[in-house]
C-alpha cells in the first residue's frame, strides 16, 4: 500500500530495512533514497542533513509498504500527487 509521510524517522526506518541511504546533487539540491543497485548520482549525505533540507523544504515522502517493495517518491508535495497519479520517479522530485 502506497503511504505518504513527512516523518524523518519513518522515512529512514523504511530505507534502512531496504538497504538504502539518502542522496543529494549538489548542484539541484535534490534529495532521493538510492536503494541497493541504484547510483546516487551526486553524493551520499547523512540523515542529519537530509533532515534539514526536507523540512525546510517542506518536503513528503511516498513509499510503498509492502514486504521488499522499492518504489519511493520525494519531493514537494504537488509533484507527489503528480507522481501517484502516473508521473515518473524524476518528475519534480526537487528539494
């Protein structure tokens, strides 16, 4: 079941228990989850930083809660509801 949360400590529990870890591109400001097998295309940053930058952002977290899913969304909340209504991962997905 796809959920939304704005909650720094249940997006990181999600992305720990998947192997993942937070991302940022230097040059957008564009925070993501790499998971297992995915690049992070800028560079890893700690949850600390991330957490900042997502609340100051007033960003949301979308995740699939189901056993070993992997689809993920963050960004602004418009370009979350244009992302659960069919939009790709990159769509908007901006700090």
């Amino acid at each position: 079941m796809l959920r939304a949360t704005q909650a720094v400590t249940e997006m990181r529990h999600w992305t720990e228990a998947r192997g993942g870890r937070p991302c940022r591109d230097e040059e957008s400001g564009r925070l993501w989850i790499a998971l297992p097998g995915e690049p992070c295309e800028a560079r890893d940053v700690g949850w600390d930083e991330f957490e900042v930058t997502f609340r100051v952002n007033g960003l949301v977290f979308l995740y699939d809660d189901a056993p070993g899913a992997r689809r993920l969304f963050v960004g602004k909340p418009d370009a979350a509801r244009a992302w659960m209504c069919g939009g790709a991962r990159d769509a908007a997905a901006q700090a």
